[in-house]
C-alpha cells in the first residue's frame, strides 16, 4: 500500500474521530489497515507495538486512532 501524502498530512490539522473520518472520505481511504498506515505515517511513523486485545483489525484502528488523538491533545497541536 502506497501512503497518499497529502492525505497524511491534512491529518496533521485533525482534533476529532470526525475530523479523521472526514479525511479519509475526502481522499476516498476506505479500508481499517489503509487507514492505520496513513495515521501511523501521520505521526512521524513512530515504532507501534501493539497489545493483543481481541485481535481484531477494528480494534487496532481503535487504538492507533486513539494514541493519535491523544498526541494531538497533549502537543497542543
């Protein structure tokens, strides 16, 4: 999967899931791993590790969304 630059970095201006979401549409981004690589790659492409949970695709969308989100808050943009 090939990162839609300017995709990643309209991310940079987001502060919601709606914000996110609204991008993703923008740029047609559908699919929960597409997505996470381009949350991923908007945050500097950081090493994630990630702790099991249930498993599932949606859950690790839930948490990389999640520490997105909070790293936004916390730098104050």
């Amino acid at each position: 999967m090939e990162i839609n630059k300017k995709a990643a970095g309209a991310l940079g201006g987001c502060d919601t899931i709606d914000d996110v979401e609204g991008i993703f549409q923008l740029f047609g981004i559908a699919g929960l791993r597409e997505k996470i690589e381009h949350i991923i790659f908007a945050m500097g492409s950081p090493m994630v590790f990630m702790v099991p949970g249930d498993g599932t695709v949606e859950s690790e969308y839930a948490t990389v969304l999640s520490m997105f989100l909070t790293e936004r808050a916390e730098s104050g943009k």
